[in-house]
C-alpha cells in the first residue's frame, strides 16, 4: 500500500512515502526508526497505521477538525492578597 521515495531534508529518521488510497496517491512521511506517520495537512499528528492517518487526512477534508469544540475549561479567579 505504500512505497519509500526518498529522505526528508535534514532528518534522516524521516522518509517520504506514498499510500494510494483510491486511486489517488498521498505523499506523507514515515519515520525509520519507530514507524509513524506523520499527517501531511496540519503536521501535528502521528499515527501509527496508515488506516488511522486516512482517517485524519478524510477528516481535514470534510472540515471535522475546524468545527471540533475544545475540552470545556474553568477559570478560577485569584483573590488578591494584601
């Protein structure tokens, strides 16, 4: 499913790899050593398996992670000591 082509840049650990995914190719990179990939849209995330990275990528397209809420958070305020 996936094809080696060629070392990124400077970091050695890093190889460029095309995953086919319905008749169209998708260059992302894959790390040697530990074996992750690394997703070609936001460069954030890692994955594992080239499944979940399709998944990922499938996601950016459909905007689901534009229109994803955040973790609610509380703000406690401080009560100034004098």
């Amino acid at each position: 499913m996936a094809s080696e082509t060629s070392n990124y840049g400077d970091n050695e650990d890093l190889i460029q790899v095309d995953i086919n995914f319905k008749g169209s190719k998708i260059k992302v990179y894959k790390s040697k050593s530990i074996g992750y990939y690394i997703c070609p849209v936001c460069k954030k995330s890692i994955f594992f398996n080239e499944l979940d990275l399709l998944d990922h990528i499938i996601a950016h397209a459909k905007g689901l992670n534009e229109k994803r809420r955040d973790i609610p958070t509380r703000f406690y305020r401080r009560e100034k000591e004098e």
